[in-house]
C-alpha cells in the first residue's frame, strides 16, 4: 500500500501540463507531470462490489509503489476483466505499461 502522502486525494486532482497516456486491454494508465501522487479508479460497472473494488485498488497501489515520485501523478483507470486477473498478471501489465510511457530508468 502506498503511504498516505502519495495517495491522490479526490478534490487536490488538479489537471496541469502534459499528460501521457497508454492503453493495455485491462488498464488505461495517465501520467501527468508537476503534482505527486498515485491513484485507481474503478467503476461500478467494472467489479459490482465494494470489497472487489477496493481490493483491486489495494492491488494495482501495491504495483504502483516503485513508480511514485515526487513529480508525477499516475492515475490507473481499471476496465473490464481486471479484477479477475491474478496479481503476476496484473503487476506484468502494469509495469509494461509504466515503462513504455516512463522508461525503464525513471522507477526510484
């Protein structure tokens, strides 16, 4: 989990500068630079209930815990199939995504 100064708050989101963005088939990741913090969101449409949600969220923070830095807000949007994917899967194709917008050199 990630701590709670990393998190992404709700109303402190602000959209500012450039965004990059990349799509796998499970995921949509968006890196925008100048405010730190990491987030996930997940619909309602995408895992039904609430335990299912928040324990993908609690998954993909896990992934995302390398990648934060104090420049850069990563923001993971979850689409449909992600919550049955196992952890090794998930975190593959995370990471594949995270390094073809950020580089291999960029995890601190």
């Amino acid at each position: 989990m990630l701590p709670r100064r990393m998190r992404l708050q709700r109303g402190k989101a602000t959209h500012t500068g450039k965004e990059m963005r990349a799509v796998s088939p499970h995921f949509s990741v968006s890196i925008r630079l100048g405010q730190s913090g990491a987030g996930a969101v997940i619909s309602k449409k995408t895992e039904k209930t609430s335990v299912g949600r928040h324990r993908l969220k609690r998954r993909i923070l896990a992934v995302l815990r390398p990648w934060c830095a104090s420049d850069k807000t990563i923001v993971v949007y979850a689409r449909s199939g992600s919550p049955s994917l196992p952890y090794a899967v998930l975190n593959t194709e995370l990471s594949e995504l995270l390094t073809k917008l950020l580089g291999p050199a960029q995890i601190s």
